[in-house]
C-alpha cells in the first residue's frame, strides 16, 4: 500500500502535472513533447469516449487546416470574381479562422452522431481546462453567431511536427485522447506510472534499460500488462512507440518521450512542494 504522500505525488501531482505540461506544450506548437507524451498512451488498453471525441475534432482541425489553404488559393487566383460576387471578405474570414485551428461546431456535431452528449461533456471538460476554445463567430453581418471549437495550440507548428515524423493524424488523435482521458479523469494511471517510474530509471542509465529490469522491478506484479504494451506499441508510428529501439534484452527510450517525462516530473515535483500533509 502506498503511503498518503506517494497517493498524492502519483495520483493527485502528477495528473495536474501532465494536464499542465501538454497545455504548455501545445501553446507554444511543441511536437515534440506533445508526441512525448502522447507516447504513453500504450499503457492504457480500455477504449474510451474520449478517444473518440478528441480523434473527430482533430480530424476536423486538421481538414480545417488543408480546406484553408484551398481557400487562400482561390481568393488569390480568383480575388475580382470573388469581390464582384460579395464573397470574398465571407471566404477570408472562413479561411481565417480554420487556419487558427478552429472549426463550426455544427460541423463536428454531424461527426459524433451517436454519442454527441457525450462528446459535448468531453468537450466541455476540456474547455474547463483551458485545452478547448470556444468562440463565436458570424461570415456575413446578417447571420446569427455560429460556435466555433478547437483545441488550443499552434496548430501550424504541430502539424509540420506530426507531418515530418510521419506519424498519422488519426493516430496521433487517438493517443492524445487517451491521454487527456488519464489526465483530466485522474483514472487509469495504474499501468501508466510503473512506466514512468522505468523511463526516468532508463534515462539515470543512458536512456536504456535491460528487459529484466523493466519486468522484474516495475511490472512483476502485472507482467501481461507489460506483453499488452510492447505489443500495442509495435502497431504504432517511431514517436509515439515508448521504445523505438526493443531487441528483446534491452529497450531503448523514445527521445521525445523522455524529453517529455523529465518536464513532467519537474512540475509534479513542484506541485508536490506545495502540498500540505
């Protein structure tokens, strides 16, 4: 049994730590620690609404993205038609606001038929904490104000980053969504931390770590989930695998996903300070 200030510094800090990390990560267009991060979501098998909800808006954000630049390619080529027709400040705006990496939400509702109460409750879950931005927006004076939602971050800075370690956007969702799930939830972190705790073992020893170990010291009590997360991340792009590198004796970690656990356990270690026991 964990002693109370192991609950909270596992349970309680570092959640609150992951949430805050991913939000600074996504701020500032860090791939990098945004993929590092995202690299954990291996260890959690179960599947989940939020996997879901946050895959459809990404997708939307990112088709948001490439229907932008079909805008701006229109409005340059075809700029005096466009202006004859009193279209062209409507598609600017249009075009403005998908590059912000925002998207109508009657657009994604159409996406999450089925399950939109729940989505909505993701949703609003993420607008609460600061990782959703909801704004409302009219094309043409006379129309009412249509809600507009997407995820906050440099999107531009993120989807060059997800493009060039060709990792795929639906997988790149799906991890993220899992594991802002952990985070937001403060469930499911039972097989998450076991490999945290490796990962910062690994980088004391040169970012390496022998099977044995990994077994022995941090899944003994569980060795299936351990088989169920080296095979889930096989299936998996480089920088969203925890061990790019696994030969079967020593595993290698993901630079990104250390990169990403090292400012995490900075601030959970921060946050841990200021606890009063």
């Amino acid at each position: 049994m964990p002693t109370e200030a192991e609950y909270i510094y596992w349970h309680k800090c570092w959640p609150e730590a992951i949430l805050n990390t991913l939000r600074g990560f996504m701020e500032s267009g860090d791939s990098s620690g945004v993929l590092g991060i995202s690299s954990l979501a291996v260890c959690y098998v179960k599947p989940i609404d939020y996997e879901t909800a946050v895959s459809v808006l990404i997708r939307e954000v990112l088709q948001g993205l490439d229907e932008a630049k079909e805008i701006r390619e229109k409005l340059r080529d075809r700029r005096l038609e466009f202006k004859e027709m009193g279209l062209y400040d409507i598609m600017e705006k249009r075009a403005a606001l998908l590059e912000r990496g925002l998207v109508p939400l009657p657009r994604v509702n159409n996406r999450v038929t089925g399950y939109r109460r729940e989505a909505h409750e993701i949703y609003r879950k993420l607008n609460r904490v600061g990782l959703l931005r909801i704004e409302s927006h009219s094309l043409r004076p006379s129309d009412r104000p249509t809600d507009w939602i997407g995820l906050n971050g440099k999107w531009d800075g993120l989807v060059e980053g997800i493009r060039t370690s060709e990792t795929t956007p639906d997988m790149f969702a799906s991890s993220l969504g899992i594991i802002l799930y952990l985070a937001i939830e403060e469930k499911g972190f039972t097989t998450v931390f076991p490999m945290i705790k490796a990962v910062i073992a690994a980088e004391e020893s040169g970012g390496e770590i022998p099977f044995e170990d990994l077994q022995m010291k941090y899944y003994n009590r569980k060795p299936r989930d351990l088989d169920r997360i080296l095979e889930r991340q096989r299936e998996k792009t480089e920088p969203l695998k925890i061990f790019p590198s696994d030969d079967g004796r020593r595993l290698i970690v993901n630079r990104n996903t250390a990169y990403a656990i090292k400012i995490c356990q900075a601030a959970a270690n921060r946050l841990f300070r200021g606890v009063t026991l």
